[in-house]
C-alpha cells in the first residue's frame, strides 16, 4: 500500500486525483489532505479516505474543520506553515496541486522525503526551476509532471535520447477569446474570461487560459523541466485540445500526444508511474473527430508568450517576477480594477522595472530569495496599478 498526499486537494486537480485514488481505495493510505477555502470538500475527502491529517491553509477556517472533523479520528490543522509540515510528513507520492508561488515551499518539503512529486503546480519550476531540480538530485526524488502538455511531452521522451531532440511543441486552447476580433478585446469582462470552450478548471487558470498566461507559464517550464534550448519551444493553437504536445526529433519525426481533454490521463500516468494502468477516460474516435486544427499564435493577442521568451532570456529571479507580477495582475483583474488587456502591460512594466534591479540574474537561487524576489513583484505591480 502506497503512502500518498494531496496538496491542493479541493481544487480541480486534487479532485481528479480524489477521484482516481477512491476508485482503488485498498492501493493507498492517505497521509495529508490540504486545501484552502472549501472546508465543506475538504473534511468530506477527509473522512471518505480516512487521512491522517487535514489542513486548510486558512488559519481562520480552523475551528470550522475541527468542527466538520469532530469524532473522526481525522488530526487537524491551519495555516500555511501547516500545510507546509503537512507536505513533510513521510509518504511515496504526493499530488502538489497548490495554485501560484505557495506551492513552493510545500514541493521542496516533499522532495527533500525524496518522494515522488506529481507536480502540477507549474509555478514552482518557473520561479524556482533549478532550486527545484537541485532539491530533487540531492534526495533522489522524482519530479513527475502533471500539466496535460508536459506529461505528454514526458511521455513522448521515454526510451528516447534528449539530445536527438529538435523540437518541442505544446499546444493551446486559445480560451474564451481565441476569435474574438482584437478590438473586442479591450472590453472583455470577467465572466466572459472564466468560461473556458475545453477544459473545466477553476476560475484563475481559466482566465490565465484566455490570457495566455497560463501558456508563457508552461513554456518556461518545458525549459527548466526538460533542459531544452528555449528556441526549440514552440506553441501552437489547436482548438480542439486533443492534442497535448509533440515531440519532434533531429530525423525529422514527429511524436504526438494524443487524448481527450480530461486531466484523469496525466494525473493517472504520474500516479501509477512507472506502470500504465487503466483511467477511466473517453477512448477516442478519430473517425468522428473529422480533423484537428492548428495554427501559430498571435503574440499581438497574447503578448504574455513573448514575454515568456524575454524571461528565459533573462534567467535568474526573472521567472520569479514574471510569475509574481501575473497572480497580481490577475488578482485585479478578478477585482475589476483593471481590464483584460493591462494584465500584460502591467507584468511587462514589473519586469522592465525590477530588470535592472542588483542580483535579479546573478544572485544565487534559495528559497528566500525567490520569495523575496516574489514580495517584491507583487508590491511593483500593485504600485503600478495603484499609480498607472
């Protein structure tokens, strides 16, 4: 029986995973299940796989899940420290489905147990790529990939050498407003940016989809996770999300991902690594899909995909302002206090601002200073939208 942890377990990624793990419940002992707000979710996960701890990492939600635990043998606990020592506690494999930099320190908890991380919070490898794969060397853990592209392009390597490798392209939706006129844009409101054509996710990757965002975000995390040069990563626009990533080599073959948008098959390959096991996910018809489509991003559209190169030009802390930057300017734009189209603005300012600041490339990488690189973005970009 594998000893497993769910960081991130109310939000659509732990979900899944919950889904997976209570369809062979006899396969694993749950360690730790944490979340943030929906208590309610949280102690019914809790109690249905009989975790040993829960954790909500909102300290004022504490007395609500002791509550919602009372009698259930479930040990309880609140706060992000909580949910970091959470993260600590021994186990095999662990889900870090935290959303944003707070993934971070939780990850590097888990691979210093030198377990295996299923990593879905791409944040962690953006601000903090070879802190992480540092950690992960010097305790012999895995880091496994859990964004639907990456574990395709994962997968697409297995039995093959990286360095026949020319090519790496992952695919995007385009979200909510891949046909919108570009004058529309400018007008686009919040409800219209978190309705996603493809994939259910909650209400900030939905919008990072429609953004692009959440793309820039994976093509700097295609590098730091696969040691690539970031001129052989490319994006293309495939509507119909099926598939995920290829994979193209130096004799000119392309190796495609191909699968429905369901996130069960990237969760279940990382949870059963290195085994294939049955999901219970759509089998394809390709005979009733008729065609799939493809085409080059606008980078007039989405300028959050060239502002992801200048950060891989840049190195360092700058995956650390970008990322920071992008959860603030996504944090006012769900406030309603910018609109779609400065959420880029705002970030290019950040890091135009913070580029010439001492150490942003050249200090060394530790945890602190990736979070104080982190504070720092997040108080430029509110500066910037506080005095446009």
């Amino acid at each position: 029986m594998r000893k497993i942890s769910i960081l991130g377990a109310t939000g659509s990624i732990g979900q899944n995973t919950i889904d997976l793990v209570k369809r062979a419940p006899d396969d694993y002992e749950v360690v730790a299940l944490t979340g943030a707000q929906n208590i309610a979710q949280l102690a019914k996960d809790a109690i249905e796989l009989r975790a040993k701890v829960a954790v909500t990492a909102d300290l004022a939600r504490l007395e609500e899940l002791r509550t919602a635990l009372v009698g259930s043998g479930v040990e309880v606990a609140a706060g992000v420290s909580a949910v970091t020592e959470a993260a600590a506690r021994p186990a095999d494999w662990v889900m870090s489905a935290i959303v944003g930099a707070a993934g971070l320190a939780p990850g590097l908890e888990v691979l210093k147990q030198g377990a295996a991380l299923a990593l879905a919070n791409k944040e962690s490898m953006v601000c903090a790529g070879a802190l992480v794969k540092t950690t992960a060397k010097e305790h012999n853990a895995h880091i496994l990939p859990v964004d639907s592209e990456h574990s395709a392009v994962f997968q697409g390597l297995i039995g093959e050498d990286i360095t026949a490798v020319e090519r790496i392209i992952i695919t995007a939706s385009g979200g909510a407003f891949r046909d919108w006129p570009m004058d529309k844009l400018a007008g686009a409101t919040l409800a219209q940016a978190q309705t996603h054509p493809n994939w259910d996710m909650g209400q900030r990757i939905t919008i990072d989809s429609a953004s692009m965002f959440n793309k820039a975000l994976e093509v700097i995390e295609t590098r730091e996770f696969f040691e690539v040069p970031p001129e052989i990563i490319e994006v293309l626009v495939h509507p119909q999300s099926m598939v995920h990533a290829l994979v193209g080599f130096k004799d000119g073959a392309l190796m495609a991902h191909v699968g429905p948008p369901d996130m069960r098959h990237a969760i279940g390959f990382a949870l059963h690594w290195p085994e294939r096991r049955h999901l219970p996910v759509e089998r394809l018809d390709l005979a009733a899909l008729s065609q799939l489509t493809f085409r080059a991003p606008d980078e007039k559209r989405w300028p959050a995909l060239r502002l992801a190169r200048e950060v891989m030009a840049t190195g360092g802390h700058a995956g650390a302002v970008f990322n920071a930057a992008k959860e603030r300017a996504l944090d006012h734009f769900i406030s309603e206090r910018i609109g779609f189209l400065q959420m880029a603005e705002v970030v290019e300012e950040v890091l135009h601002r913070l580029s010439a600041q001492s150490g942003l490339t050249n200090a060394e990488m530790t945890l602190d200073s990736v979070l104080e690189m982190d504070h720092l973005a997040r108080n430029t970009a509110d500066e910037i939208i506080a005095n446009p």
